[in-house]
C-alpha cells in the first residue's frame, strides 16, 4: 500500500458516487429516495471541487463547493414543499402515479 | 497513513451509497445518506478543506438531512414493494456495465493526471476560514448576495407550499 | 388667369353635392350643381375674350408631379384654339343639359348623386381638354370613363344597367392599354410627354412611308380612340350604354366624352401627319364605322338606340375628316353634331319623359299634337344632322366629304351614301313618333320649361351653328382646306332624297316598310340584330376569358396552389406537433433518462470536440 494517495484516486471516488447518484435517480419510484439520489451527485460533485482546489492551490473550490451547498439546502427546502403538496393531493408517493401531464 | 484513513472512508462512502441506492425503506437510505457525508467530511479534512468539512456536517448531515427524516415521518412513506424493477437479467448485466463503465472512468482519469502526485495531509493550508472569508467578501461578493436573496426565496416559497388551504 | 379655376368650379360641385346632398333640398342641390357649371361656363367666357386673338398658345404651369431621372411630368394647363373651340362645347352644352336634368330627374331616387357624378364628369372632361401633356390628359381619360360607368349603371338596382355599365368600363379600359403603350413609346422616343416638347420634336422628323415609331405610337392612340371614341372593333359598349338616364346620353355619350378621341387625334395631328399609314387606317375605320352603324341604326326599333347608332355614325364621320387630314374639318363636325345629337337625345328623353318611361318607336305616333315644342326641336335637329342645305350638319359634313374626295373619290361616296342613310332613318324615327296615328297606351303630354328651353336654344344652334366658321378659326393649326361646291350641293341632295324615301316609307304608304323587311327577311335579322357582333364576342373572347379564369386560376391557382401551400404549411406544422408531443408522457422516470441521455451526449461532445488533450 503507498504512503500516498494519488490525487486521481479521488477523482474516481466522486465518479463512483455520481454514477451511483445516477442510477438511483432513474431506478427508484419513491420521490423521495429519487431527491436523496440528487443530493448524493451533490455530494460527489463538491469531493470533486475540493480535490482540484488541493491539486490547484487555490481556495476557490472551497468557495464553489460552499455555494453548492447552500443551494442544495434551498433546494432541499422547496423540494420538500412540494412533495408534501402532491402528497397532500395525490395521497401516493410513487411518481409513476404522478402523471397527469400526459399528452 | 493517508492512505488507511482514505480506503478506510473512500469504501465507507461507496457502501453507503449502494446502501442508499438499494435500500427499500426510505428511512434507510436517508441514514445512509448521513453515512455518505460524514466519510466526505472527513476526506474533506484530508484534502486540507476544514471549514467546508465542518460545514458539511453542521449544514448537511445536521440540518438538510434532518429535514428529510422529518419528512418521511410526516408522510409516514413506507417501504417500496420492490426497490428495482427490473428483470433478474438487466440486474446483474446492470451490475457488470456499471462496473465497466467505472473502470473506463478511472483509466480515462488515471492517464490525465500525473501520477507523482500524491495526496499529502496538511500540504493545502489554504482552506482555512480566515481565507475563505476573505475570497467570499472580496471576489465573490455577488454571488453571496444573489445566494442570500435565493435563500430568501426558498423560505417564502417552501412556506407559501406547505401552508394549510383556507 | 386661374385656368384652373374652370375645371375646379364643377369638383367643388361634386364635392358639396356628394359629401353632403342626401340632406339638402332639391333646390340645393341645383343650386350647387348648375351653379358649379354656370361658374365654370362664364369664367371660361371670360379668359376667352381675355386672351382673344389666341395667336400663340397660353400655358400655365402648376407644378411637378412626377420627377423620375430624365423625365418631367408637370401638371400644366393650356389654351389655344383648339381648346378654346372645346371649352366652349362642353361647358356650354353641359350647362344646357344640366338645366334640363333638373326636369328629367325630379321624380328619380339620389337626384343628388346624379348632379354629384355629372359634376365630377365635367371636371374629368375640363381636365381632359386643358391638359398640356398626354398625362393629365390620360388622367382626364380615365376619369370620364369612370363617370360614364358611374352614370350607366346609375339605376344599379336594374341587372341590364350595372352590366351596361361594367361593358362600357371594359372595353374602354381596352382602349386605355393601347393608349397607355403609346404613352410610354411617346416618352422612350421623346424622352418627354408635354405636348410643346413633344410636337416640336416631331416636326423635323421625317415622313414615314413604312411602319416606324411615329406609326405605331399613331396606331396604338388609334386604338385608345377606338375604345373612347366607339370606332369599330370597340364600340360595342355606346349602344348598351342607353341604359342609363337619357340626360347622361346626351352629355357623355353625344357631345362630349365620345369626342375626346377625336378632340386627341387632333390634338396629336403632329404626329399623324408623320405617319401616313396610321392616317389611312384611322380614315378607313372612320369611313367603316360610319357606314356599318348607319345600317344597323335603319332597323332598331328603341328610340335611343337609334340614336345610339346615330353617334358612333357620325364619330365615324369625325374620325374620317381627321384621317383624310381634315383636322379642322372633324373638330368643326364634333361641335355640330354636339348641338343636334345633344337635341335629338334630349328630345327623346322628352318623348320618353312625357309618354313616362315608353321607349318603343313602335308605340309612339300621332304625338306632335301633344308636344308641339318637342316636335318642331326635334325636326330642327333632324334636318340639320341630314345635311340639309344651310344647317350647321351641312357645313361641318361637307367639310369632311370634300377632303375625302380630294384624298380618294371612292372615300367620298361611301360617305355620300351613309348621308343617305343618316337622313333616312333619323327622319323614319321622327314619323314612326310624330305622324299617324298614336299607338300606345299611356297620356302623353308636353315636359316643362326647365326641359324645353335647353331644347329651344339647341334648335337655334343646330340649324344656324354652321355659321360660326370654325375651320377658319383653326386654321393657323390645321392649315388651309379645299372647297368645292358640287360636291357639297351633291351630298346635300342625297340628304334630300333619303328624307321623302323616309316620307314615302313611314307616311305616305305605311305599310310599305314591313313589305320590305319581309322581302329582305335574312337580311332584315342581321342588321336588327346588330350583326349579331355582341353574340360573336360573347363566344370569341368574353366566355373562354370567363371560364379560363374560373377553371385554371381561381380552382386551378389560388384555391389549389396557393391555398393548398398555406394549409399546407399548417398541416405540416401539425404534423411535426403530433410527433413531439409523444415526449411528453407524463411520466417522470422518463423525463429524467432524457436528462441523462441529454448529459451523456453533452459530455461526448465536450469530449471528443476536442476540449481535452
């Protein structure tokens, strides 16, 4: 085992976890895991800011991952407030039965 | 050193994930979504982010992930009848393509960063408040204002949402 | 001088009479009108006497109307003694026959439109003759053939008016589009359309013994005529023409509007006597015309008709004097036959007024004890247009006869024999309606003052108008003409004789013109029946026109074409909508693979575009 991790391996790290982020988004039916999955791409694209903000010696990715973040919670906030709406209206959480917007 | 405490969290963070992916309840994968961003915390702390790594726990893990759980007891959701539908085939052909597919990731990845590099703890001192701090009020001083006025809007937004019809 | 106060005194008449005449009262209206005319009469009056001796011609220049490169179009007006003679026709003839419309008309529905659209007539035709370039004059053109189709069809609720009025409108519009081809060869050869510049130009040019410009800018102002003026091939629209109210036959289609052909081929006698094949032509439809209507006009049995025939007779005549080179000559016969054709009309319109609204000659008789007056102005206008000796009609168509003989004998006794005929059936017409016995069914009676005095000064004018010797007066524009006096003794005696063959048919021995239609029967049908020339164009152009345009143009182009790429156009925009909405299922999973789909193929792109090394 090396003493040090290439910078790259990181890299690859956030890669996995987008790819999973993906699959869960296009896989799940309950709206609400399909928002967790969001938040996990979130999650891997900010591992990504950090590590060329370290490769880069600059502090500017820790800036782009903070505004990332304070985004995601906004949009977490309002996400929810939806979904409790259609909830409220359409008594199921699978958004399979979520579709009235048919041609 | 490194090494151990990033295989340690890096394989964590990838359980986790396939956790959150696969779980049917959705109460667990929110807990494994916590998991997630507690093992990132702290290969934040590695890559010598510590204030965003500190944020990432009070801010995510505490807050946003804490809204989500109270979520899934308001709606009081349930577990799926099945986490994946899909046939047995396209399940393990899934498995291998993803496997594949991240493979060639890594390869493409590998081949465009120097090798020599490695990751050193404590080699980055830039990420310290004091830093992050001067760049946000300085540089990036618009978009921290823009941000406050979008903070102010999901407020309103999630209220006007989630209020009791009349 | 204010020239142009002469055409605008009648416009301002219009205007008041259109915009506002619904809610005056007659007496208004009359005011407006024959006051507008009255005006315009004195004022032309006066710039006369003003400007007498006339040696040179008097121009007043308004302004540019059009500037484009090398030409220069402005609107001027003009004065010498060709315009003088005209001035005085129509302002003069126009105020009697105005006078008498205000009888003839009192009981029609839109008497004011009637006075509004006899105004603006004279406006177009004061317009047509002061003008000093073929422009205006154009315009002057075209306005009295749109007042004569206003007029025509002035009983719109009637079918048989409005179609007469559309023909007239047609066919002079063919006429336009010869006129307006030799407009634009006047301006490529020329470079100029005012009339000085013009005939300056032309003066020097030489005499074309083959087809040239100045011929064939000759032929096609011939063709323009034709259309105008109701010479053979397009004269077919003058007789249907009668349509409309007696008054408008008298003024439009006798003394003035017919006139302006021949009033322009003598205005543009510069350029005819250049071209000696376009004068041929224009005496040989001339003498053709004269002859052919005569005939037509021995069988009609509508009063008005035969005097229909009559005009575009005597246009004939006109067209001939002009032709053979008799400038002077054909002016001299248009204001002449404007004094008793405008009587004969106007009378008629007096038989018909009085027997209220009965047109058939073969109706009428026995009525010269009923309307004394009417009688003996119509038998004054008759004698003068059968070139009785003296009369005007002597003189002005004698002028003509003799310079045809001098140009070709066999000219002059054609024109010797349609005299005959002119005779003949204009007094068949006065016995059939004054002698014998009355054979209708109505009262009739004599018209008002306000209807019998124009008709008393145009007698006047009729038997002595051939003292005002015009051809003298035009003769430092025309030239010198010959005179002889056998010959114009000769035609007069065959006017003679065409009276008592008339005598003789229609009362002395009544019964002797049926006996000869029945002997003649083939004949007798053709000529009652106009040669049946209506029929023949009906066939030959006017129905596949009609039909050509229904079939391949409307259904062919516009419904099928151009209606089809417009719908087209929609449906296939419809098409394209009904493919796309297929992505909006409503269904979320597939929302979000397009987004991945949609970012997989983002990435390609970024990546093999050449972004990375």
């Amino acid at each position: 085992m090396p003493t040090s991790v290439p910078v790259s391996w990181y890299l690859i790290l956030s890669a996995i976890l987008f790819g999973l982020g993906v699959a869960g988004f296009i896989y799940r039916r309950n709206i609400i895991t399909v928002f967790m999955s969001i938040e996990l791409m979130l999650n891997a694209v900010n591992l990504t800011f950090i590590t060329f903000s370290y490769t880069l010696k600059q502090v500017d990715g820790h800036i782009f991952s903070f505004f990332v973040m304070v985004v995601a919670a906004a949009e977490a906030a309002v996400g929810l407030a939806i979904i409790l709406t259609v909830f409220k209206n359409r008594e199921t959480l699978m958004i399979d039965d979520v579709s009235s917007m048919k041609y | 050193m490194t090494a151990l405490i990033f295989f340690l969290f890096a394989s964590i963070a990838v359980f986790c994930g396939i956790s959150l992916v696969t779980q049917t309840h959705p109460i667990a994968s929110a807990l494994s979504l916590i998991g997630v961003m507690g093992s990132l915390a702290i290969l934040y702390l590695q890559l010598g982010g510590e204030f965003i790594a500190a944020a990432q726990v009070i801010v995510y893990a505490g807050a946003i992930m804490v809204l989500f759980v109270f979520v899934i007891m308001l709606l009081n959701a349930g577990a799926e009848g099945t986490s994946l539908q899909m046939s047995n085939f396209a399940k393990y052909a899934g498995i291998f393509v993803l496997a594949a597919f991240l493979g060639l990731i890594s390869f493409v990845i590998q081949a465009m960063l120097p090798k020599t590099e490695g990751v050193v703890f404590g080699a980055f001192q830039g990420g310290t408040a004091l830093n992050i701090g001067r760049k946000l009020f300085t540089t990036y001083l618009l978009p921290f204002e823009v941000t406050s006025v979008l903070i102010l809007i999901a407020i309103l937004g999630a209220m006007v949402l989630a209020r009791r019809e009349i | 001088m204010f020239l142009w106060l002469i055409p605008i005194l009648p416009f301002l008449g219009f205007l008041i009479n259109g915009l506002f005449g619904r809610r005056m009262p007659k007496s208004m209206v009359n005011l407006f009108a024959i006051g507008s005319v009255t005006l315009s009469f004195l004022w032309a009056v006066k710039t006369l006497v003003g400007l007498s001796p006339l040696e040179t011609k008097y121009i007043e220049h308004y302004f540019t109307w059009i500037q484009s490169g090398a030409l220069n179009i402005s609107i001027d007006f003009a004065i010498d003694r060709l315009t003088a003679v005209m001035l005085m026709v129509v302002t003069g003839v126009g105020l009697l026959i105005h006078i008498y419309s205000i009888g003839y008309m009192a009981d029609e529905d839109g008497y004011y439109r009637f006075f509004a659209y006899l105004n603006l007539f004279m406006f177009f035709m004061l317009v047509l003759v002061l003008a000093q370039n073929f422009l205006v004059l154009f315009v002057g053109w075209e306005g009295v053939g749109l007042c004569s189709y206003l007029l025509i069809g002035y009983y719109f609720l009637e079918r048989f008016a409005t179609n007469a009025g559309n023909k007239a409108f047609i066919v002079n519009r063919i006429g336009d589009f010869g006129f307006s081809l030799a407009i634009f060869l006047v301006v490529r050869q020329f470079g100029s359309l005012d009339f000085t510049k013009v005939f300056d130009a032309a003066k020097p040019m030489p005499t074309e013994t083959s087809a040239g410009i100045l011929t064939t800018i000759c032929l096609l102002l011939l063709v323009g005529a034709a259309g105008k003026s109701a010479q053979i091939p397009l004269y077919v629209w003058l007789p249907d023409a009668m349509a409309g109210p007696t008054p408008v036959s008298a003024l439009i289609h006798a003394a003035t509007m017919v006139t302006a052909g021949v009033y322009m081929t003598a205005r543009s006698a510069t350029l005819f006597t250049h071209a000696p094949i376009a004068m041929d032509t224009v005496a040989v439809i001339g003498l053709a015309t004269a002859f052919f209507a005569a005939t037509i006009g021995l069988a009609q049995t509508d009063i008005k008709k035969v005097f229909a025939y009559s005009t575009v007779s005597q246009l004939g005549y006109m067209f001939l004097g002009a032709g053979v080179g008799a400038f002077s000559a054909g002016i001299f016969h248009l204001m002449t036959h404007a004094f008793f054709k405008a009587l004969l009309f106007l009378g008629a319109g007096a038989v018909i007024h009085g027997l209220h609204g009965e047109q058939d000659l073969r109706q009428m008789g026995g009525l010269f004890k009923h309307m004394r007056i009417t009688a003996i102005t119509l038998l004054c206008a008759s004698i003068a247009i059968s070139g009785f000796p003296f009369t005007s009609g002597f003189f002005s168509k004698d002028a003509i006869l003799v310079a045809a003989y001098e140009r070709a004998p066999w000219m002059y006794w054609v024109g010797v024999l349609t005299a005959g005929m002119t005779a003949f059936y204009v007094f068949r017409a006065w016995f059939l309606a004054f002698t014998g016995e009355y054979r209708g069914h109505a009262h009739p009676h004599e018209s008002p003052l306000v209807m019998i005095g124009p008709l008393m000064l145009l007698a006047v004018l009729s038997i002595f108008g051939g003292f005002i010797n015009v051809p003298h007066w035009l003769e430092p524009m025309f030239g010198e003409r010959p005179e002889n006096q056998t010959l114009a003794w000769l035609s007069a005696g065959v006017g003679v004789i065409g009276i008592a063959t008339a005598y003789l048919f229609y009362v002395a021995r009544p019964g002797m013109a049926d006996g000869f239609a029945k002997a003649m029967n083939g004949l007798y049908t053709l000529v009652y029946n106009k040669y049946f020339v209506d029929e023949i164009y009906d066939a030959a152009v006017v129905t596949p026109v009609v039909k050509g345009s229904r079939i391949f143009l409307w259904r062919g182009i516009d419904a099928g074409l151009i209606d089809g790429i417009v719908n087209g156009f929609g449906s296939r925009s419809r098409g394209v909508g009904n493919i796309l909405k297929l992505l909006q299922s409503g269904n979320i999973r597939s929302y979000a693979a397009w987004v991945v789909l949609g970012s997989v193929l983002l990435l390609l792109a970024i990546g093999f575009g050449g972004a990375t090394r």
